[in-house]
C-alpha cells in the first residue's frame, strides 16, 4: 500500500463514521469526501487526471450502450454509476407524481375495506401488499404512506399500531430484495453487472418470496393475540371510503397507466434492449409531460439529497478502487475462505447482513461489488452466486435494527409521532429473529441451488 492508498481508505473510514453517527447531513458527507479524494488522492498523491476521468465517468453516458444495449456492465465497472443515479431521479418523479393523486392511500383504504375492516385480515394483507409494492417502488415511500394508513386505521379500529408497522417494515425490506429496482443495493449490482429484472425475479425473488411465506407465519404466529380480536364491535359505516382519497381522478389514471408501463419495461427489457437509464428518464418525462401543471410541485420534492448522496459515494469508493485497496478486501476474503465457495458465500452474506444492520446498505454494496467482480477471478466462482449473496445480505441484514434501512427510520418515524415510540429493544425484539430466518433461508437456498 502507498500514500494513496492509505489517504482513499481514511476518507472511507472518515465518511462511514460520519454516516453513522448522523450529525451531517449524509449527502454533505459523501460529497465533502468525494471532492477530498479527487483533490487528495487522484490530485495530489497520484497526479492522475485519467484516474479523475474513470471515476467521474461522465463520458459512459454519451455512449450508445449506456441507452440502449442488452447488458449494462460498462457503466458501472467504475466510478460513479450514472445508470443507477438516472434510474432512481426517474422513479422518484413517477412516485410523487403518484403521490400527489393520492393512490397509496387510496390502495391502503380500498385493501382494508376488502377485508370488512378485520385487524388481523387487514395485519396480513399490509404485509403482503408492502412486499409487493417495493418491488417495484423505493422502500422508504411504500412505508411513508402504509405506516400513516395503519396509523389511522388504529384511531379507528382501536389497536396498537406498532407490530403491524414493523411487520410492513421487513416485508418492504424483503420485497425489495426481490427484484432489480427495489432496493437501492439491487439497483446498484444490476447496473454494475449487466443483470437484468428477470435474472433477479429468478433468483433473489425466489429467496424472497420463499422467506415472504416464513415471515407472514412468523408476525402472525408473534401477533394474533393481540389482533385477533381486535376492532370487533365496531361500526365501520362512518369510515373514510377509498374513492376520498383521490385528489385527481384523471391524474389518478393517469398515474396507474405510467407506473404499469414502468413494470413491463422494466419486466422486458433485456429483450427489449432499453437500459434502466432509459426507462427511468422515460418515465419521468412522461410524468413530468402528463403532470405538467404540477410539475413544479412534483419535482420540488423530489429527494435531490440522495441523489446527490450517491454521486459522492461513488466517488469515494471510486478511490478505493483506483489505489487498489478493494482488491487487497478481496483478496484477504479469498484466504481466509481458502477459496472454498461454501465459506466464501457464508462470508459475504452474513458480515453484509450484519454490517448492514448498524451502517447505510447502500456503500456497503457499492465497496463490495468490485471485491466480489475480483474474488470471482482470483477463486473462480460465479460471480452470479456471489451477486446474490451480496443481495440479500445488505438488503436483509438492514431489517433487523432500527437504523439498518431507512424505511426502518421513517416507519417508526411515523409510529412516534402518533404517540407509539419504538426503541431498540422494542424493535429488535419483533425483527431482528425474522432477519436471522430469512439469512438461514437466503443461505441454505443459495448453497442448495448455485454450489
């Protein structure tokens, strides 16, 4: 190790304490230490401009593969992965953009008055619809809206909100691990190897909705008691209908139609050749097109932080790539398993699990995902199997504290604020066995069906 090399890995150290213990603002964070490593590391220690080009990787976005091409593995081979910033910025719009219309509250209502309003029918159904919709939407907004209902729906119904929260909360954690554009990890590995939304829908989806089935036997049998007879006796006639909860009915329409063309582009497009870069601008500027007299209104709150965020993240892990300090991650991973698969695959995906409970998922995956593209070479396993594992190690392991994700954050956000604090013993308690169950599933699937 050089000069470089030991600077790159005190600005990781640095920004990861910094994320953690949360006194800046974490985009600040990721973005002050990019701009140290371009000064510091590239600039002053290697006196590399190319190093500086490879990292900002700006001109990956002007080629015709970055739009359109059967495979993405270019774009985020190094440096910042532009695919996955654009991606996301797309998503975030056709979400506020349903949001303003208000289709996640009427879709809570319209799930709860299918079920005649039964707690523990309603228990069940939140999970399996909180699942289902982060496949396809950011966690952190599935929650932000399905917390709030469940809230409501207590006032009404007379029952503790608190382990229906926290059961939306995995399964949201879980759904996302399920396909490409769940979870931001997934995101970030899709566009970095080439992988397409069948290739995770076949194998993480598969893990996933193996675990989906333990976990809703797992709340239910921890729970019943306490909902089982819950709301009984009460008059439901006066309760909000669903329809009340549209605020434009055109746009309503208008909305469902986009976010159901997302899913089929998104379902297709390794046939179809449409990068994701391309199907979330797309579906952005369709929004934004559609929306356009609130198109003020949606782009205003769009989460601009996060994308900034991720720029610098990957500009800081650009610098462990270019001063070699993620080979030497890898290699010592490599010895330590002896090149054994079995023990390879225990590695990555219980330290991700467990590395992903306390620190943000999302570095964690982008400093792992050249460890594992080295690691494939110098040991030969598939690099598809290490994928996986990386997968659902950092989408999981998340679950199982109050600040592994953030959807975890903004769901007990939402219970405090009703007057429903969670604390860690609270939450560890309900969630952290459910995240030792799925990381026992994930690894004896993962042993069972690639080794």
């Amino acid at each position: 190790m050089n000069l470089a090399s030991y600077i790159a890995l005190a600005i990781f150290v640095v920004m990861f304490i910094l994320i953690v213990t949360d006194k800046i603002e974490r985009h600040f964070v990721t973005l002050g230490c990019g701009l140290l490593t371009i000064a510091l590391v590239f600039g002053l220690c290697m006196k590399s401009t190319d190093a500086i080009m490879e990292t900002l990787n700006v001109k990956s976005i002007f080629t015709k593969g970055f739009w359109y091409s059967a495979g993405e593995s270019s774009e985020g081979s190094g440096g910042i992965n532009w695919a996955t910033i654009i991606f996301i910025a797309g998503m975030m719009v056709m979400v506020e953009g349903m949001a303003r219309v208000g289709f996640f509250r009427w879709l809570c209502m319209r799930l709860a008055k299918m079920v005649n309003y039964r707690v523990i029918s309603i228990f069940i159904a939140f999970m399996i619809m909180s699942f289902v919709l982060a496949m396809f939407i950011d966690s952190i907004t599935v929650i932000l809206f399905l917390a709030a209902v469940t809230v409501e729906l207590s006032q009404l119904l007379k029952f503790n909100p608190v382990p229906m929260i926290l059961s939306e909360i995995f399964c949201a954690n879980l759904g996302g691990s399920a396909t490409m554009c769940g979870d931001p990890p997934n995101i970030i590995i899709g566009t970095s190897m080439g992988y397409s939304f069948a290739d995770f829908i076949t194998n993480t989806g598969l893990i996933a909705l193996i675990s989906l089935v333990f976990t809703v036997v797992y709340f239910y049998i921890l729970c019943r008691k306490e909902y089982k007879s819950a709301g009984l006796n009460i008059d439901t006639s006066s309760f909000p209908t669903p329809k009340s909860a549209i605020t434009d009915k055109k746009g309503f329409i208008i909305s469902c139609i986009i976010f159901a063309l997302a899913v089929v582009l998104l379902v297709t497009h390794a046939t179809t050749g449409l990068t994701v870069a391309t199907i979330g601008l797309g579906i952005a500027l369709l929004t934004i097109i559609t929306s356009i007299r609130h198109t003020g209104e949606i782009l205003k709150r769009v989460d601009y932080k996060t994308l900034l965020f991720f720029i610098g993240l990957f500009v800081v892990v650009g610098g462990l790539e270019q001063t070699g300090i993620l080979t030497i991650i890898a290699d010592f991973i490599g010895k330590i398993s002896g090149g054994n698969a079995y023990i390879m695959v225990a590695i990555i995906i219980w330290v991700s699990a467990i590395a992903s409970a306390f620190i943000d998922n999302i570095p964690f995956a982008a400093t792992m995902i050249p460890v594992i593209q080295t690691l494939t070479v110098s040991t030969g396993v598939p690099l598809t199997t290490l994928s996986w594992a990386l997968s659902m190690g950092t989408d999981i392991g998340g679950s199982a504290t109050p600040i592994g994700a953030s959807a975890n954050v903004v769901g007990t956000s939402v219970a405090a604020k009703s007057g429903h604090p969670v604390g860690w013993g609270k939450y560890c308690k309900l969630c952290a066995p459910a995240t030792v169950i799925v990381m026992i599933i994930s690894t004896v699937v993962i042993y069972l069906r690639y080794l």
